[in-house]
C-alpha cells in the first residue's frame, strides 16, 4: 500500500489556498458526476471523459510565459487540491502538451499522458481528507479545440497575440486541471508575453512588472471559478479601469481593431450591472468588465468570468446583458453536470427578454411568442439535450427562457422575484442541478409545478400555446 500523506498544514498554503480550504469552496459532493476514486473522467453524460475522480482542486497558480512568433508555450501549474478518496494515483486533463516534471507535496512523481489524461502516481499514498499540492511543468504549442459541434475554442492564436476560451473543453489546450464544471476553485495566474503586448486574464490585475525584453501580468481571481471560464488574451489590447460609486471596479480590454463606434455599449457596464442587479441581487464578483475581440478572433460571445469575452460585432446591450447575467447564472451558480447548461442560458435570456421590456418597451409575453412560434426551439427538452454536439442549440436558450416564463405565470409576480434573488442566493458560487432548480422553485413558491416540468422542460413536442 506505500506510506501515507499526510496533510499540508495551512500555515504553508497562501493566503488564498488557506481560505478556499476553509470555505470548501470546491463542491465535494458531485451528486450524478461523481467519478471513481483516481479514476479518468467523472462519468458526464455527454462529456464522460471531462473531470477526474478522487480529489477537488482548491486553488490554481499558473505561471505562463507565451511566444507569438513561435507559438510556442511553457508554462508552471501548481494545484492544490484535497483528496476525497484514498489515493495512489490521479489524473488531470490535459490536451497535447508535453509533461516536463511533474512534483506532488515536493517530491517527483510518475507521470505519463496518454490522450487528454495527464496520470500522476505520487511517491506516497494520499489519503481522503488530505490537502496536497501538485506541480507540473509543461510545454509546448497549445492547440485549438474543434467542439463537437464544430465550433473552436481552446488555444486560438494570431500572428501577434492569442485567446484562450474554455467552454466546454478547451481549458485544457492550455493548463492542466480537474476541466469539468462541478470542481471550482480560486485562481493566480501569471503571464509573460513579449514587451508591448498585454496579457488579460479574470479577476483583478494584481501586479506587472516589465523587463527589456518581456512584460509579466498577474492576475487573481478571489471567489470559485470553473476551468471553462477561465480565459487569457494576449495582444496590444487597451486596459482600463474605472471604480463607478457604489460598484465594483470595471476593467476592459478592448482590441485596437475594434473601431471606436462599436465600444460605445462597453460604457454603458455599469448600468447593466445595476439593472441586473436590482432584478437578481447582488453582484457576485469584485470586478466586472469585458474583453472585446476582433471579429474572426472568436465567432461567439462567452461568458467568462468576471470579464465576457465578446467579438466587436457582438458588442451590443442584448449581448451585454446576456453576458452580465450570466455572471449571476453560469458563473456564480455553476451547472453541476454540462446537461444542466439551460440554467445558464434560460435565465440569461430571459434577462434579455426583461431588459427588453424595461428598456424598450417589448413585453416579456412577447419575446415569448417570438420563442414558442421558433420551430427549432423544439427540437428536443432543454434539460435533456441529446449530444454533447447539441448543448448550445436553439431549446437550451429560447425553450430554457420559456420554461422560466411559465413558472412566473404559475407563481406570480412576487414569488418570482423572489425566485430568481434566492436562487442566485442559495447557491452562491457552488453547483446546481436541474433537479436542485425544481425542488427549489417549488420550495420558494409553496407550488406544486409538476405540469410546467413535465410539458416545458422534459417535454418533447411542442404544446398547444398557452
């Protein structure tokens, strides 16, 4: 059985590490998700091989150093985790990267990869319960990620930069990890890219420092973030940041190639974020901001955290107030399994539904009948999409926001609202399921709303219009 680890105590973890400990911000209990002990994938059922068994990862610290003219990569992943099984070894997730050196607790560990599974058998057994720390150093030419819908994400580079954008996948192309949504963690990320770009990344800028050679900029994200929204651009972006009365700091990074005319709606953040903060509660994030992207760079707006990315052809308030909200819904309140993704993208098109109303006049019951009257709407149940390749079809939005509107109408104006804050509330940068959402609705409410399930979320055809 080899020795056992023991714990790292916390006087040796970071500030950071030692409070996302105590917190428990990872959700140890992955419910449906739950993989085995040490085991590759934790059984998603449309991405199986996405996650690994056996631990929770309480804190990234990713030091990169990136050339564009080479495209080349190296990179330093150091991941603190806490075992929640008894382990002799581990895997990580990790696409077409080389691994230099892997170290567990200091000490050098047998690692090898095989496909996207970077396996880790440390010189002592880990024992559940046990905090430990892994090191990996690694290289090489970070990849672009085709989805099973055909879509890019991953590592996108250009002649002089690159983007980074992880849903569902693509995290990684360019970091080592536990890449499925149910293992949140707290973030530090470093980057060093040659001197006159910038490198941007979530949370807060932290620090940077610039040679005759090379610039570094630090980045750290607070509060509990999922692989997948996690993001760097690299470029000559121009970064701002401005500190409005009574909210968060706003931090952009805007693309010289986005022609001024399009940035305008960037300066409208803050009122988006009032209004949405006034429909859902508070914001749950010490930033907000966005990262605008020349057009080709990316060909989809995503809501990564604390700072969406979004191409300039999408910077518009529709597109805004879809990214903001998911701020609350998606990235606060994270999917427990990728089956779940309708409570990202029903409740933040729904919000564009209820900024249409309040800013121009479009009644919610409106946007409704434009949703009901789309016939690709229902080409099957927003919580139970039928493919990994289906996950961001047409049902997961516009259906996913029509089963919303249906609970309003069935529990009214004021249980609604209460809803929508509670549930932001109750879940607070942790993990939800579908079923968690129903249960609670009908908590909330004190409804029984087993006809709008039945027809509206698990439905397969369209009813009579109600």
């Amino acid at each position: 059985m080899g020795r056992v680890r023991r714990s790292i105590p916390l006087s040796v973890l970071s500030p950071a590490v030692a409070v996302a400990l105590l917190a428990g911000c990872s959700d140890g209990g992955r419910g449906d998700v739950r993989g085995a002990a040490g085991g590759a994938g934790l059984g998603d059922r449309l991405f199986p091989r996405l996650g690994n068994g056996g631990y929770d990862v309480l804190h990234y610290r990713l030091t990169l150093d990136y050339d564009p003219g080479t495209r080349l990569l190296a990179g330093t992943a150091e991941i603190v985790a806490r075992a929640t099984d008894d382990l002799r070894s581990f895997h990580l997730d990790l696409h077409r990267l080389s691994a230099d050196e892997v170290t567990v607790d200091g000490e050098r560990a047998a690692a090898g990869v095989t496909g996207d599974e970077l396996s880790v058998r440390p010189r002592e057994g880990l024992t559940a319960g046990s905090t430990f720390r892994t090191v990996v150093r690694y290289s090489g030419t970070p990849r672009t990620v085709i989805d099973a819908d055909g879509s890019k994400e991953g590592w996108l580079p250009d002649r002089a930069g690159a983007l980074a954008v992880g849903e569902p996948a693509g995290s990684m192309a360019w970091f080592p990890g536990n890449h499925h949504p149910s293992d949140k963690a707290t973030f530090d990320l470093a980057v060093t890219v040659p001197k006159g770009l910038k490198a941007v990344s979530n949370g807060e800028p932290a620090r940077e420092t610039t040679t005759a050679a090379k610039s570094t900029f630090v980045w750290r994200t607070a509060e509990p973030m999922a692989t997948y929204l996690a993001t760097v651009a690299i470029g000559a972006y121009e970064l701002t940041s401005s500190r409005p009365a009574g909210g968060p700091p706003v931090v952009t990074a805007v693309h010289p190639s986005v022609p001024p005319a399009k940035r305008r709606p960037l300066d409208r953040i803050p009122e988006f974020r009032r209004w949405s903060q006034k429909v859902f509660g508070p914001y749950p994030f010490s930033s907000i901001g966005a990262i605008a992207v020349p057009d080709g760079a990316v060909d989809y707006a995503l809501e990564t955290q604390n700072r969406p990315v979004l191409p300039a052809g999408q910077l518009n308030p529709e597109t805004l107030v879809h990214e903001i909200a998911h701020q609350w819904f998606g990235n606060s309140v994270t999917p427990e399994s990728w089956r779940d993704m309708w409570l990202n993208e029903g409740f933040a098109t729904y919000a564009e539904w209820m900024w249409a109303e309040e800013s121009a006049g479009t009644p919610v019951s409106e946007s409704f009948a434009e949703a009901f009257a789309e016939k690709d709407n229902w080409a099957f149940p927003p919580a139970a999409p039928p493919s990994a390749a289906r996950i961001s079809d047409a049902p997961v939005y516009g259906r996913g926001a029509m089963v919303l509107h249906q609970v309003r109408q069935a529990v009214g104006e004021r249980a609604f609202s209460a809803l929508l804050r509670g549930w932001a509330r109750e879940h607070r940068h942790g993990n939800a399921s579908t079923g968690d959402f129903t249960a609670y609705a009908e908590r909330v409410s004190g409804r029984e709303l087993s006809g709008v399930w039945r027809t509206w979320l698990y439905g397969k055809g369209r009813p009579p219009r109600p």
